[in-house]
C-alpha cells in the first residue's frame, strides 16, 4: 500500500476539492439571496468538512475547518459580505466545524491506521524474498520501525512532511517570505491604491502566491494565500479597514483567488513533487546501473556489493546470517558510529543485510535491490565453493582411478619382468650360457630404470598437485643442463643440440629443468621416425629464451595440443607409461616463471616450446664470480 493511501488524500488535492465546494454552497446562497437559510448553509458546510476531514491527511483538516467557519459565517444571511466573526451565529459555527472536523479528522486516521496496521506488521517480520521487510531503529535496541513508513513526531519530522517536495530549508524561506513579503507589498499597492483596482490588487497577489510556492512548496503558499486574502479584504475592499465586504462580487472575487490561489500552489507543488520523484528515481536507477555493472564486472561477492553500497551511500553495511537461532556477520563494509540508527532488510528468514549511519535516508526500493544483489552474490560466492569443491573431488577421484590403472598395469609389468628374469637367473636346473645371463640382466636393468622413471614421474605429479614444490632458480646454461637430461634416457639417444655461441645464461632449477628436457626428449624420441632425429633449438627473444624440442613424428591434432599437458592423458596406447611426462613438463616450467606450449612442426610433427626469463646481469656478474 503506497504513502499517499497511509497519510489520506493529500492537501493539494484535498483543499483545492474541499475550497471548490466550499466555494460553490457560498455562491448558491448568494445567488438565491436568503433563500438558503443559515442553517442550511452551515450544514451544507459541515458536511463537505466532515466528508473532507475524513479523507484527507490530517494537516489538511485545520485549514479546511477555517475555511468552512467562514462560509457558514460569511453566507449564513444578507448582507453576505458581513463577516460578524463574534456572536452567537459565529460562535455556534465554530463549535459546529470544529467538532465536524476533528470527528471527522480522528476517525479517518483511526480506520486508516487500524487497516494498514496488519500489512506493516506482515512486511516488517515476514521478511520474505521480493518482500524484503525494513526495521530501523538505534544501533542494539532491538526496536524498529518500517522504512519508509511515518516517522517520529517531532519538530523536524514536521517540517519534512510540511516542506513536501521542496525540502524543510526552502518550506521555512517560503514561510519568511511571506512574512516579510507581504506586507511590504502591501504596503506598496497601498501607495498605488489610486490607481489600481480591485482585480489588479487580487492578479499582484496571486502572482506573490504563485513566487511564494515556487520557492516554498505547497504550505507557504496555502498560508500566503489565505493571509493575502485578509489584506485584500482589510485594505483594499469598501468598506476599507474592516472585513465586512458591502458587495457580493468582491466576496466572490475573494473566494475565487484563495481558491485559484491554493489550486494553482497545487499544480506548482505537484510539478515540484514530481519532479523531486524523477530525480530520486534517476539516482536510483544510476545506484542500481552501477551496481549491475559492478557485478557483471566480476566483483561477485558479498563483500564486493557491501563496498559498493558504502561508496554510493556511504555509512556501514553488514550481511547477516540466521544459524543456529543467532545472528552471524558474513560480511561487513564501511563504519558508523555506535548511536547510528539501523535498518535491516530481510532478504529471506534467514539471511539479512543491515545498514547504517547513511547521511541521507535510503529509498526502499534502492535497499530492497541492494539487499537482493548481496543475497545473490553469496549464493553464487557459494556454489562457486561448492563447484570448485566437487571439481577438486573429481580431480583427486580421476588421479586416484589413473594411479590404481598405473600400479594395476604400467607397474606391475616392469615388476613382472624383474621377478621373471631373476627367478629364471636363481633356477639351478638349468645350464645358462653367459649370453642368456647377459641378455636378463639387461632386462632387469632395463625394466628398473622404466620403474624409476615412473616412480619419479608420480612423485613429481604428487609435488605439483600439493604445492610443495620450491625452485631454486639461479643462472645456469642450457649446454649445462641438455647434455644430463640426454644421458640419464633409459636407451641411447640419438638428439642433435642446436645452442648457438654466446647463449645468455637462463634464470631456472638445474635439476627441474633437467626433469623438463629428459620427458620432453623422451615423448620426441619415441615419436621421430628413423633417419630424422628430434632436435634441441635454443634461440633468445627479447628478455627471454626459447627452447624447441622439434620432432618429425605424426603430430597432434590442434584440438588436443593443449590436453596433452594434462595428467594421465595417453593418446598412444602403444606406449608404456602412464601419462604424465609432459605433465610434469608444465609444472616444473610454470613452477620456474616460463611457460610451455605445443605447435605444429613445419613438414610434419611436434614441436613443444619452452620459454624461460634471462638471467639479469648482476645475476650472471655473480655467476660468473663463483665460477
């Protein structure tokens, strides 16, 4: 239910309607000129007052009782332009509005109050999602109030709801200037009174009227309007300097400016009123644009979204969280002083966001939007989590199924030869010529080195996937390392090393780097045809230098050069091993600040490139010191 159906129908519209009607009983009583007795015209009267009174917001009411005392009084029987403002005729007609109209005023904001009161206790602790319910309140009290709903009777809390769209400072210079105004003006039409006339009085006054609400709102105006009319009345209407008005005509003309006056304050109040809405309604789409731009810009999180509620509006936000029965902060930005008043928006039963020490008041709808966005960054923030959780289970599930598939094959077959031709060795039945031995031995030596190359393959895997590994990277030459990582091969290799002269010295780990080019040597020989050699290329590349391990094998489909890095990914199920030399590659390199690609070789093959950082000149003075 909106603000206005709260408060009642609002003054503008109110007294402009109620000041018509009242207007128009005025004029039919002159019109029919002591035919519509006093009785009945302060019926007539009281009723549009009570009908108004009960609908109208209650500072409506008083304004509305003032002008319906003077109808009853003014009209009640010729000559109608006598306001006899004491007298028992007067008297009564006060009694009569004044009961009329506080009845009246009491009972509208009683059944207005009575209707709305069980919808603000639903919102306020409800608290559902699309429905968020709003307490403020001082910080730890434990009290609220609905946001957005009426504020705490006070003086300030007056003035906001009398300055309307305006704004309390410009209500209060509007009021001043029709203090001081007027009366100047007065006095100036009074020095022009000879030649002016009553119409040319009453358009100077209304121009006032029309300035004064401008600058002031609707309440100054209303008051410039009505006090406007008692100066045309004392000062400019025969008879001059009483209020008794000894033409009809002039008390119409009266009537019709206060009641053009207060109708044309309205449309100026509702233009400013809607005005002050279009800008509050920019600013919050601004607020809530630079919100979304925040989170489709990747600051998707809690704390991201509270950040930006404090940059737009200042003060301290807090996210809570309902566990347990108790309160949690699950994020928090920004800081307020420990009187701050709070307000908190229920996103859902259990889960909050509370703000507090703004300068200005937060719109609700702005809060609501700001409390929806942080509600929906911690349930992304959280599936993430729980994404990466059960990637993470995966990933250890997939390394667990290769190393079963390891240990249950690519293992136990180099086992099954070592055990085979060490018992063939140990039988005593038979006779082997020193051949036969020779040709077991090698087999047991050559199957164990297969071993410790995949033993050494898992446990630098197991290095990478903990995080344990630690480089020590210092300068070292690569006509250092390549020559180490091509003896330690199982088989005897044949590898060309393409190192040109004066190769800066590379900034990496002797013993990872070497781990590096011994797998790398490994998968090229392994895939060279006969008669073309895989080749080590060594070139330099602004600060960096760049190794080409370049092979002339079938290649690797584009699709699949960035899969082979992965672990446990064979794409040649001929070739013993378990998946994980070019694995290890990348790790180490990415471990040593390099990075290692694959790409086609021109003619045919592979090439997997590797580059790695120079190493700096004072580096290398040291280097060449300790040498």
């Amino acid at each position: 239910m909106n603000g206005s159906t709260r408060r009642g129908l609002a003054a503008p519209y109110a007294l402009v309607t109620g000041y018509a009607a009242l207007l128009a009983i005025g004029t039919v009583a002159a019109a029919l000129h002591g035919r519509f007795s006093a009785t009945g015209v302060l019926i007539a009267a009281a009723a549009v007052v009570t009908v108004w009174s009960f609908v109208a917001e209650s500072l409506a009411v008083i304004p509305l009782a003032v002008v319906g005392w003077l109808t009853a009084v003014g009209f009640s029987h010729p000559p109608y332009a006598d306001l006899r403002l004491t007298g028992p005729q007067a008297a009564n007609a006060a009694i009569v509005m004044g009961a009329c109209a506080l009845t009246a005023g009491g009972l509208g904001l009683l059944m207005r109050w009575s209707a709305n009161r069980p919808i603000l206790e639903n919102v306020g602790a409800g608290g559902e999602a699309g429905q968020p319910g709003a307490k403020t309140g001082p910080a730890g009290d434990g009290r609220g109030r609905l946001a957005g709903g009426p504020p705490a009777v006070g003086y300030g809390a007056l003035m906001v709801k009398a300055a309307y769209a305006v704004g309390a400072r410009r209500a209060l210079l509007g009021v001043l200037l029709a203090v001081v105004g007027l009366p100047v003006l007065t006095a100036l039409l009074v020095l022009a009174r000879p030649d002016l006339s009553l119409t040319d009085d009453l358009l100077i006054y209304l121009v006032a009227v029309v300035a004064l609400a401008v600058i002031g709102g609707f309440w100054p105006a209303v008051l410039a309007a009505a006090s406007a009319s008692l100066l045309l009345n004392w000062y400019f209407t025969p008879p001059l300097h009483t209020f008794t008005i000894d033409k009809p005509d002039n008390l119409l003309a009266l009537l019709l400016f206060v009641t053009v006056a207060v109708a044309v304050s309205s449309v100026v109040h509702l233009a400013a009123s809607r005005a002050g809405q279009a800008a509050r309604s920019r600013e919050e789409a601004r607020s809530l644009l630079a919100l979304a731009q925040t989170v489709l810009g990747g600051a998707d999180t809690p704390a991201a979204v509270l950040d930006h509620l404090v940059q737009t509006l200042g003060g301290q936000a807090e996210l809570l969280e309902n566990v347990s029965g108790r309160w949690v902060k699950i994020a928090a930005s920004g800081s307020a002083g420990p009187s701050a008043p709070i307000t908190r928006v229920g996103v859902r039963s259990d889960l909050a966001l509370e703000v507090s020490g703004q300068p200005r008041p937060i719109a609700p709808g702005l809060l609501a939007g700001f409390a929806a966005q942080t509600a929906a960054a911690l349930d992304r923030e959280r599936l993430r989590t729980q994404a990466a959780q059960a990637e993470a289970l995966a990933e250890g599930n997939r390394m667990r199924t290769a190393l079963l598939a390891a240990v249950s094959h690519d293992l136990r077959t180099p086992l099954a030869s070592i055990k085979a031709s060490v018992s063939s060795l140990r039988q005593t039945d038979v006779a082997w010529t020193e051949a036969d031995e020779e040709a077991l031995l090698a087999t047991i030596e050559e199957n164990a080195d297969r071993l410790d190359g995949l033993i050494g393959n898992l446990l630098d895997m197991s290095r990478l996937h903990t995080g344990s590994l630690q480089p020590f990277l210092r300068p070292i030459t690569i006509d250092e390392v390549a020559p180490i990582a091509l003896r330690g091969l199982d088989a005897p290799a044949d590898l060309r090393l393409v190192v040109p002269d004066g190769m800066p010295l590379v900034l990496a780990d002797p013993g990872l780097l070497e781990r590096v080019l011994a797998n790398l040597f490994a998968n090229a020989l392994y895939h060279s045809p006969p008669g073309r050699p895989p080749v080590l290329q060594a070139h330099r590349a602004r600060d960096s230098i760049v190794l080409e391990v370049i092979d002339h094998g079938p290649g690797v489909p584009d699709a699949l050069k960035t899969e082979i890095f992965e672990p446990f990914r064979r794409f040649d199920e001929r070739k013993v091993g378990v998946g994980l030399g070019l694995a290890v590659a990348k790790g180490f390199t990415e471990a040593m600040g390099g990075a290692i690609v694959a790409a086609d070789t021109p003619g045919g093959g592979l090439t997997v490139r590797i580059t790695l950082p120079v190493a700096s000149r004072s580096a290398q003075s040291m280097q060449g010191a300790e040498s």
